[in-house]
C-alpha cells in the first residue's frame, strides 16, 4: 500500500477473470485480496499444532485455542514465537474475543492488559522459538505438546516426514502473497496478462498441488485434489478451505505498521520481568 502511493506500482486498472460459474472476480476473491496496485495469489498462516495421541480411550485431544492455553485439560509445554506478533492476537481470542474485535481492543490499553494478563496464564509453560523449523523438533522432542507454528514446514511434517501431529486450525492468523508489477515495466502489457493468468480460478487451485499454500479465490475450492508429494488431499491442510476459515484472523498489516514498534518494546519489557 505504502509503495502504491509512493508511485512505486502500477495502478491494476484491468479486469481480473471471472469464476468459472461467471461470479465477477471482486466476489469471488476473499475480501482484502484484491488492492489498487496488487492482486492477492495465496494464502498461508500461523496455527497451533500439537503431538498428543489419545491411547486411553478416554478423554479428548485438544481442538480449539482455549485448549492451548489450558495447562489444566492438557499439562505440558506451549511453543510460542518469540515475538508479539499473533501471540497478543491469539491471547485475546482465546480469552473470549472475537476475530473481528481483536484489533479494535489491541489498539486500546486495556485490550493489551489483556491480552498479556493471558499469556501470564501460560507463561511457565512457553518454549520460545524463532526458526521455522523449531516447532516440529520441540513437538518431536517432548519440550511442548503443542505449538504455534507457520502451516507450510508443519504440513511438510505430516505429510512427508509422516510425523503424528495435528493441526488446530482454530483461530489461525492468516496472510497472503501479491502479484504486483513496478512501475514503468517494460513489458507492462504482459505483465498484466501474466496476472490474469496467475490470479484465475483453475491456475490457483493448481498451485496447492506443490505447497499448501491457500488459493485466495472461493471457486478454487472446488478444484483443489491431491498432494504432488504425498497421498493425501490437500484440502484439509489449506488456510483458506472454508472450514479453515470459519474462525481465522486475517493479518492486519497496517495495524502492525502502526503498532509494531510500541507492542516489540512492550513485549521484551513482559520477558524480562
């Protein structure tokens, strides 16, 4: 958006194709896909995953937020990030606040009390990690029995690795990639054709055939099959597959522009006391 207004970006004044069904493109992409200078191509997130097998025959796994910050129901290390980043997000909607309301009362002092005071909750328990990679070796490990995790290298886990871990999609954070074309390309005309055919309904649903990565289109649901490198259907593993969806948060990027600085400052002060 910042490089859109610099003139850093051609303005997208062509029009995208539609669903195969004919539904216009505007409602077909997912809301806040679509901008001035760039076009939305897939989606990826941060969830919770956990390692926990039932053998007992008794009792239940966890399958929500609330249970990850539930050291009662399921005692045990908590993965988290080492960062304010979706931790403040994912504390909030756990505490009973609702996707839509998280940055609305993040902006407010008493909504980041809050959202701290739930991390308190847990704070005993947290694993910090920053690599990628570092979920699955504490999840493999024993360190924690659940944790926050970016869905493309857990997934590789499952599915490859065949490592037992389950996915709570509940509450994931979800973001998206874009197409945009630098002002003044060359070859702005192709450029532009190269966009309609990278954001149309067939060609993002074929992409998750290599990554799980969402298609930002409704109607490539529908088109979405099997996973290039392992015997599975990609669906279930896909951020923006309607169920998925039904309780995700989608990143405010302009909130952490405006709000990044002061919530990293407040977050390191939380880790030192």
């Amino acid at each position: 958006e910042a490089g859109c207004r610099e003139g850093l970006f051609e303005k997208l004044s062509f029009v995208l194709p539609a669903a195969p069904d004919g539904t216009a493109a505007k409602e077909d992409f997912l809301p806040g896909t679509i901008y001035p200078c760039a076009v939305g191509s897939v989606a990826w997130s941060m969830l919770v995953a956990h390692g926990l097998v039932n053998t007992s025959g008794g009792g239940s796994l966890p399958d929500s937020l609330a249970d990850f910050f539930d050291l009662e129901a399921f005692p045990g290390g908590r993965g988290l990030r080492r960062t304010p980043m979706a931790n403040l997000e994912w504390a909030l909607m756990a505490d009973g606040v609702a996707p839509e309301a998280v940055y609305d009362l993040l902006r407010s002092e008493a909504g980041v009390e809050r959202a701290f005071a739930k991390l308190d909750s847990i704070r005993e328990a947290i694993v910090w990690w920053e690599e990628a990679s570092e979920p699955s070796r504490l999840l493999a490990s024993g360190a924690v029995v659940m944790s926050t995790s970016y869905n493309a290298p857990i997934f590789n886990d499952i599915a490859v690795r065949q490592r037992p871990f389950t996915l709570i999609w509940d509450g994931q954070v979800w973001d998206i990639d874009l197409w945009a074309v630098p002002a003044g390309a060359p070859r702005r005309d192709a450029a532009l054709e190269f966009l309609r055919f990278a954001t149309s309904t067939q060609q993002l649903a074929r992409q998750t055939r290599w990554i799980p990565y969402g298609p930002v289109r409704r109607s490539s649901a529908a088109l979405v099959g099997d996973y290039l490198f392992a015997d599975l259907e990609i669906a279930p593993y896909l951020p923006t597959s309607p169920d998925n969806l039904q309780t995700a948060l989608r990143n405010d990027a302009n909130f952490c522009r405006d709000n990044g600085p002061a919530r990293v400052q407040r977050f390191n002060t939380w880790l030192a006391r």
